[in-house]
C-alpha cells in the first residue's frame, strides 16, 4: 500500500483526483468564451449535484438557485468535485456535502477572495442542515456581500 492510500481517506483521494481534473479542465477553458465557460461549468456542477445522496441534492440545487439569483455574475464550476461558484477564474464559494467527507452536515463555505472580512475575526463557512427561508435569506445577504 502506497504512502498516501495509508494517510488519506478514500473520500480525500477521490476530491484530490477531481483536483486534478479540474485543473486540467480549466486549463482547457482558459480559451474559450465567457458563455461557454459558464455553460460548461454548469453542466460539470449539475453532474456533481447528481451523485450527491437526496437530502444533499437538495440543499445543493437549492445553492444553485440562492448564488444564481443573489450573485448572478458568479460562475458555477465545481470545486474537489463539490458544487461552488467562482469569480475571475477563482472559487468564491461552495457547497460541501455531508456525504463528501461521511459528516453530520454539509457546509457552505467561502474562499479567500470572498469580500466578507470584518474586523479580525469573521465566519467562513456555516453548516447546513436545511435551507429555508430564514437560512437562504441568510446565507443570499452573505453571498451578496462575498461577491461585492
């Protein structure tokens, strides 16, 4: 057994593997129009949303609907395989399931170029166990103010 199959988890080889891929395939869209890149970055988001458990399906699609609604600028892409939304070619913020890494719950996380910093001590990822109203009202003002 290799080095890294005894310190990583099956669940973290897999999300360094979709990395990987996603590397490549940014660098494959580095060419390609603004609305190709979104069409193909939407398509590779529905497809992650697909292989999520049904309770995380739905919290996921209904990310998707909270960023493209709120910060319709933001572009969806995926992220380690896990639906997220980016700005200038960089994750701005994501969607980790509960079933990605066998956790209690999912979260919803920024990245560092979220405009979200206040003071010196600011939140950057929330769990989420349901997304109702109060909690999409929420999270729509945080993604808002990530997005500037």
């Amino acid at each position: 057994m290799a080095d890294n199959e005894k310190n990583f988890t099956a669940e973290e080889r897999d999300a360094m593997k979709a990395a990987a891929a996603e590397k490549k395939t940014a660098r494959s869209r580095a060419k390609k129009s603004p609305e190709d890149v979104r069409a193909e970055g939407e398509a590779d988001l529905k497809a992650a949303l697909e292989k999520l458990s049904d309770s995380d399906r739905v919290i996921g699609e209904g990310l998707h609907a909270l960023v493209t609604e709120a910060a319709p600028h933001l572009v969806p892409r995926t992220y380690y395989g896990m639906p997220a939304w980016g700005k200038d070619g960089k994750v701005l913020c994501f969607f980790q399931p509960a079933s990605k890494f066998k956790t209690r719950y999912g979260t919803f996380g920024f990245e560092q170029p979220a405009n979200l910093d206040e003071g010196t001590l600011w939140p950057v990822a929330y769990a989420i166990l349901e997304l109702d109203d109060a909690n999409r009202a929420f999270l729509a003002e945080r993604v808002r103010l990530a997005a500037g």
